[in-house]
C-alpha cells in the first residue's frame, strides 16, 4: 500500500466517525396533527367530494342561466336556376346567426335544483369536518400506541437489568456455597425469558412507528415525544362543567359533524321530492333568433335579415307513468334519510356514554395503579436487600420482580389510555378538531 493510499484511508475513516450524523426529526402529537392534515389520502379524498360538490352547484346555477349560441353555415349548390327572370336557386349561400334560449319550470324546479346543490355543499363541508376529526382519532391512538410500545421497551430493559443483576448475585453466592444451583437455574431461565420478552416489544416497537408513519405520512426516520396531557388545553368539555352524561349528550347532539350532514340529507331529500313532483307542472321555453344570409346571385325570394322570438308551453300530459315512480322513490329516499338520522342520533348517544364511562374508569384506575407501583418498588427493594444477606432466596425475588413488571406496565397501559380516553370523549361530542385547531 503506497503513502497516497494510505492516506485516503485514514482520511475516509476519520469522515466515517466524526462526520455529524443529521438526528432524526421529533414530533409532538400537534405536529403529527399538523403532518396528517396536509398529506392524508383520506383527507384530500373529501376534499376532492367537497369540489365535486361546488361544481354541482354550478351546473345548477347554468339551469337558471339563458343559452347562447351561434351558427354559421355556407352552401354550394351544383346549378344556379332562374325562374321568371329571378333567380330561384344561387350558386352559393352563406348564412349565420345567433340564438337565445330559455325554458323554466312553472314549478320552479330548476331553483329548488339550485338550493339542493347549496345545500350539497354545506353537507360536503360537514362530512370533510368529520373525515378529519375522525382521521385526528386515529392519529391519536397511534401516537399513544407507540409512546405505550417506548415505554415497554424501557421496564423490559430494566427488567433484564435487575434480571441480570440478580442472576449475577446467585451465581457468587452459589460459589461460596449460600444457595443451591437450582437458584441460579432459576435466574438464568428468567432472565433468558426478559430477554425474549424484550426482543418482542423492540419489534412491536418498530411496527407501531411504521403504523404511525403510514396513518401521518412519513417517509424519513422520525421519534415522537411526550405531549402535554389534553386536560392542559383547556377545560375537559365547557359547556358541561358538572360532566354529566346527559350534557354530554346534549352538546354531541348540536356539535357532532355527522349529525349536521345528516340533517342536511334529510332536507336535500325533502327538497328531492319537491323536485321530482315538479315534473308534472308544464315547462314555459323562450327563444329568440336572429339570422342572416347572403347568396351569390341574389334569389328573389331572398331575406338577408331575420328576427324572431317564440314562446312555448309544454304540458307533460302521459310519460308512461314514469315521473309517479320518481315521485314515489324520491319520497322513499327521504324516509331512509330520516331513519338515518334516527338511527345515528342513538348510535352517537351509545358513543358518548361508552366514551364517558371509559374517561370515569381509567381516571380511577390510574391513582390506584400508581399507588400499586410505588408499592411494588418498595417490595422489590426490599426482597432484594434480604436475598443479598440470605433472608429471601431466589423465588421470591422473582415473584417481586414479576409483581414489579407487571405494575409498571398496567401503570403505563393506564397513564396513555387515560390521556387517550379524554381525546376520544372530545371525539364523541364533536369538539375534537375544534380543540387540535385551537392548538395552533
């Protein structure tokens, strides 16, 4: 290897270990909320409805609009003909003009068109609401769902520490004779399970980040951090200061999106039937032409100049029963319609109630999971201390640490469930986005 070689070498070592590696980008649960509004698939599908439904309204509005148009036109004819001394037939012809149409219903259809295709729009604007507010939820549950894997991660770490460390003390005392090798056996077995076990939650660990990836949208390596707790943005609900069901309720009822939608559905298909009756009424047609036409040579019965209006009225007499029949569907879309809108109202009221009774339940649990750690940890320590001078051997210890693994991680499932059961109670009446928004 030659001195120029042997440089680069080194040099290229030295990038390898020093070079500054770019950390990877942190999250807060309002940045994810942030990340998964702008990229969302689902999300920009509703948005998509939403234009959808604007367009709509301007094909409604081109109804109450006058059509213009215009044509022209030229003609070669094969022979010229005279009768009389004039000209019957030219040789060429060259004609055009403009036309103004219009036709309405006596009934009004094309306005109550108009006024279902604004009210389209509004129900469009309520599902993209809920589409998000709901999206947000799932944000959340991941979110949590990979704090709470973080966090098992960390006690299955500790665990094959103090795992570790105890199979290391029965392993010296077994030297000088203290205990018998059934002890140390017994430590080596559970510690080979901690360790397993910590394999496990390291690949949950990497599975729930690459849900959340997928549910925010991204691509680069990332880590989340801890978040304020939901109750620092605000009071819980502020309408419903004694927290009951039944206000709870109340407020779902006036704030929930879905109901909104729904409510405008039931409109749009009362609106529907109006339409589709209107069809019996006649249609009132306006129209107005001017043409013009030039030949060459000039018949005698030649007009250059020609203006015109006409007005019709069309009377559906008999169409074969076909407008009844629309009449009669229409009128069963607006039943479905409020059958819908029965139907959410008490699945909504079921939602709420679930939702509160979980938010009571795991506020609960958790000062008594807390209460059973600190315990836990103390008899840890203490069984611990007493196998070390000989007073406890080696299945207490055991029992200890598994008590000790298990408060940790209820206390961790409890602590991110309760947090995550406040969010889901704002879902549940409604006030979800409005408060991610508020955060911003």
């Amino acid at each position: 290897m030659n001195t120029y070689t042997k440089k680069f070498s080194l040099v290229y070592i030295l990038l390898f270990f020093f070079v500054p590696v770019c950390p990877a980008a942190e999250y807060t649960l309002d940045d994810l909320y942030k990340l998964a509004l702008e990229r969302s698939e689902k999300i920009k599908i509703s948005d998509e409805d939403l234009y959808i439904a604007e367009r709509t309204k301007d094909k409604a509005m081109s109804l109450l609009m006058p059509k213009l148009s215009a044509v022209g036109g030229y003609t070669k004819y094969k022979n010229s003909y005279m009768s009389g001394g004039a000209y019957s037939q030219p040789d060429d012809a060259t004609s055009w003009g403009a036309r103004l149409d219009q036709s309405m219903s006596l009934s009004g259809r094309e306005i109550t068109a108009f006024k279902i295709s604004k009210d389209g729009i509004r129900k469009s604007s309520y599902d993209l609401f809920a589409v998000k507010e709901g999206y947000m939820l799932s944000v959340t549950s991941a979110y949590y769902d990979l704090l709470r894997a973080k966090k098992i991660v960390e006690i299955s770490k500790a665990n094959v520490e103090r795992l570790t460390k105890h199979r290391n003390a029965a392993a010296t005392r077994l030297k000088i004779g203290e205990v018998t090798k059934t002890a140390l056996l017994r430590a080596e077995a559970e510690l080979s399970g901690a360790q397993s076990e910590l394999i496990r939650t390291d690949n949950n660990l990497k599975l729930t980040k690459a849900v959340l990836a997928r549910v925010v949208g991204i691509e680069e390596d990332y880590d989340v951090k801890e978040s304020p707790q939901p109750n620092e943005y605000g009071a819980l609900i502020e309408d419903c200061q004694q927290m009951t069901v039944d206000c709870l309720k109340e407020k779902a009822n006036a704030e929930r999106a879905e109901l909104k939608s729904f409510n405008i559905q039931k409109k749009m298909a009362e609106d529907q039937v109006k339409f589709t009756r209107g069809a019996h009424w006649p249609t009132l047609a306006i129209e107005g032409v001017y043409s013009k036409r030039q030949e060459n040579p000039e018949t005698g019965n030649l007009i250059r100049d020609n203006l015109f209006a006409g007005v019709k009225l069309i009377f559906p007499f008999f169409e074969g029963g076909l407008i009844n029949a629309e009449v009669k569907e229409a009128i069963a879309k607006k039943r479905q319609a409020e059958f819908a809108l029965g139907d959410l109202k008490k699945s909504i009221n079921v939602d709420v109630e679930n939702a509160y009774l979980d938010y009571i339940t795991q506020k609960g649990v958790l000062k008594s999971l807390e209460d059973q750690l600190a315990f836990a940890k103390d008899n840890y320590n203490a069984i611990s201390k007493q196998f070390e001078f000989g007073l406890a051997n080696s299945i207490d210890v055991m029992d200890a640490n598994t008590l000790l693994v298990t408060a940790e991680r209820q206390l961790a499932d409890a602590a991110y469930n309760y947090q995550l059961s406040i969010l889901k109670l704002k879902r549940s009446i409604g006030t979800l986005l409005k408060a991610v928004l508020s955060v911003k």
